[in-house]
C-alpha cells in the first residue's frame, strides 16, 4: 500500500484500519477543501458527534484563499453567535463606495450609514488566510480532524456509491464524501456532476494586498476604529470589458484587485496583470495607495454563471458545496459568496447527519441537501438573480458606454469655461447620446427586471 506524508493538524488517536488496499476509516464524512463552506461543514458535523475528516490541499486552510476579502455576517452568525468578537475580523464596513471609471475620470457614490453596522446584517473585510484557520481551529475544537498539504486525485466508488476518496495511492472511505475543493471542481467533473467551465461562467481575479499604516487607512478612506470601506469599480479596471475592480480596507492594508471574465481575457487586448497595473495608477486610485507596500500578490477563478452553471448537488454518498456548486452572486454593486458557502455547508450538515441518523446514504436520502437548499437564503437569492448574468455578459454598456456618459454628464455640469451655459436638460441630452437615449431606456427596463 503507497503511503503519503499525511501531516495532521492537531493530535488524534484515531486508529486507521485496513482491508487490501482500502484504509477503512470508519468515518462518517470526508471533507475536500478547507474554504469555508467545508470547513462549516466540519464544524457543524463534528459538533454533532460526527466522525469527520477533512483534506486541504494546502498546507493549511486558507493558504489558498484569496477572495477579495468580504464577508457577509448573517449565515456564520446563525451558526457561531457574535463570531466577530473572537474571529480575525479586520474591519466592519460601515462605508459603501462604488465608481465609474474611464481611463482619466471618475464618478463615485458614496454611502455611509449606522445600519451597516447592525449585527446580523453587517459584514467585514477579512483576510483568508486568517480567518479560516480561525475557523480550522473551531472544526477541530469540535472534533473534526484535519489532513493538510495533499491533494486528493479520485474518487472512491463502489457499486456507483461514492465511498470515499483516493490520494497518493491511498483509498479513504466514509459514508459520505462532501466536495468543497473551488470553483474548478475537477472531482464534480470526474462525477460526472458538471461539464468544464465555460470561459464566460467564470473571471479570474487578481489581487493585491498593500501594506499602509492604519491611521492612513482611516486618514484616506473616512473609517475610524474598527470600520472600514467598501469599494467597487467599473469601466477602466476591466478594460471597458465584463469585469471591474475593487478595494476593501484592513486594519494595516488595503485589498485591491481586478476580476475579468475569461471570455473578456482571452480576447482583449490587455492581460490580467497589465489590468491591475492601469488600475492601481488610475488618477482616482494611485492617491489611495500611495506610500504602500505590496505585501501579497494572489489570483483566483471565480463563478459567475448564477444559477446557470450549478452542477449536479447531490448522489449516492456525495454532496457539492460552496464555490463547486457556483453558489456566488456578482450583482455589480455587490459580491457575494462567502455567506452562500457557509450557508451551504450548513445545509449539507444538517443533510448529512439526517443520513446518518438513518442509516442511509444514497441519493434519495442525500435529495434532504437540494431540499435544504432550496428552503434557505441561497436558491431564494440565486433564483432572484438568475438573469442578472446574462444580462451583464450581453450589456456591454456597463463598463463602456456608462462610464463615459457619467463622466461627460459630470464634466457639463462642473466644468467652467466662461461660455455660456446650457440648460441641464440639453447637457443631459447632450451626455445620453454616448450610449443613445433608447439604450438607455431599454438596458434600464432589462436591469430592474434582472434584480
């Protein structure tokens, strides 16, 4: 039997069995992934008695997240009360900010405002690598035992059950076997569960963190103590493609980044890193960063498909969680994803330890996850915004012909050059026809009907 360098992440006495080639762990759950909606998943399991196991692939959870850095309050709330006051939090964000950006302008809303800071309905930047340690160290806590650094390479089966997973050679089985291992699942793909990702289903995102001192931070972006800003951008970040960029402040840096949709990068004239760079010296954004020192350079896939690209969830021993599923929602003014997969993980739980209670693993009694589902803040969201990604992919305005208005609209209205002046209604004609006043019209009746 080949052995692997398993590392455990804490100290265990579990006493692994063997029968032929087949390491009979008697575990009632195997974890693929340590993000957050299989590390929820862990938590809540081993907090109920379960046996769990789970893999990351890095040397530890989080080493290989490096999501914007946001995350919603509400689903880990239900879960761990007031989780903020012990978790590595960075700040509350209690300032909304987004933009439209050509390639020398800018136009901002700005939205500040205490019922952002309401518990419960608040959410706070985060680093990753951070947090889901934290949150690594809450499953183990519970029970839930950790294997870090190796990559699982199959799946177990038998008689078209899954039974577990296949790594280094080794065969691991439990009852259940709960893929959490990112938007590019290559073992929902070896199931069966999903086809490859379409390029125009997901972006690539890159990101850096930059270093500044917190009195900076407050100084530049309004924010004192623990609170903090949000900063979204469209336009110029993505090259007037589908895309944009954002910022969100830490204690002791800034996250700035781009995201692009595949599709976009393949056929645009400029790459990812290129995007960034534009970005980061945009005269809106190079004041914001000024004096900062890069600390962290990431990229990531990310879903964008909405509903349309979730896979199969469900089958014989074996669920799909969190960015696997495509459970992320990119509503321009808005991204969401880490609440979508903590609240995954907690309907695959409760899915699994109903099976368990019964005795029964195959898919009917799993169809209890699609059932959580589709009961929970999640279908009812992705179901909301099923057509907001089409016609995002489909209005290319957004991020071209938009932007341009704005700030054509802006500089006829602010600008003095001693001519006489236009009514504003003509300036506001005069700004339309960027983009051409039925176009607006119609993109405006499409927006709505898609949120």
């Amino acid at each position: 039997m080949n052995h692997y360098p398993l590392r455990w992440a804490g100290n265990t006495t579990r006493k692994i069995k063997q029968k032929g080639n087949i390491t009979l762990s008697d575990f009632d759950a195997i974890i693929v992934g340590g993000g957050l909606a299989g590390l929820t998943t862990a938590y809540l399991l081993a907090k109920e008695g379960a046996e769990v196991l789970l893999i990351e692939r890095g040397n530890f959870a989080g080493a290989k997240n490096m999501t914007g850095g946001r995350i919603y309050s509400h689903s880990l709330e239900k879960i761990i009360p007031d989780f903020a006051g012990e978790a590595p939090v960075e700040r509350r964000i209690t300032r909304e900010k987004i933009s439209l950006l050509t390639e020398d302008s800018g136009v901002t809303v700005d939205y500040a405002s205490p019922g952002l800071a309401v518990q419960g309905q608040d959410s706070y930047s985060v680093l990753r690598a951070d947090f889901d340690q934290w949150l690594a160290g809450k499953a183990e806590e519970a029970g839930a035992q950790m294997v870090t650094g190796i990559k699982v390479d199959d799946i177990l089966l038998e008689n078209g059950q899954v039974r577990g997973i296949i790594a280094g050679g080794d065969e691991m089985a439990a009852d259940v076997t709960v893929l959490a291992d990112g938007v590019n699942s290559l073992l929902a793909q070896k199931m069966g569960f999903r086809e490859e990702l379409p390029p125009n289903q997901v972006a690539v995102g890159v990101k850096e963190i930059i270093e500044l001192p917190a009195a900076v931070i407050e100084d530049r972006f309004q924010c004192h103590g623990g609170e903090g800003t949000a900063w979204l951008f469209a336009g110029q970040p993505s090259g007037g493609k589908v895309g944009g960029g954002f910022l969100y402040t830490n204690k002791t840096s800034v996250s700035l980044g781009v995201v692009c949709t595949l599709s976009d990068l393949i056929t645009g004239a400029a790459t990812l890193p290129q995007l960034l760079e534009n970005f980061k010296n945009h005269p809106s954004v190079a004041p914001l960063v000024t004096g900062g020192k890069m600390i962290e350079y990431s990229a990531h896939l990310v879903p964008e498909g909405g509903l349309t690209m979730l896979p199969q969830l469900f089958g014989a021993g074996v669920l799909v969680t969190g960015d696997a599923a495509g459970f992320c929602l990119n509503l321009g003014y808005m991204v969401r994803g880490m609440d979508l997969a903590i609240g995954s993980g907690e309907c695959a739980a409760r899915a699994i330890m109903a099976a368990k209670r019964e005795g029964d693993f195959s898919a009917e009694s799993l169809s209890r996850y699609k059932t959580a589902l589709d009961e929970s803040f999640i279908m009812a969201e992705m179901n909301l915004y099923k057509k907001f990604p089409h016609f995002m992919e489909n209005t290319p305005r957004i991020f071209a012909g938009y932007p341009e208005m704005a700030s054509d609209l802006m500089a006829q209205l602010f600008i003095v050059s001693g001519q006489q002046s236009q009514p504003l209604y003509k300036k506001a004609g005069s700004s339309m026809k960027t983009v051409g006043a039925l176009n607006l019209i119609l993109d405006a009746l499409k927006g709505v009907r898609s949120l």
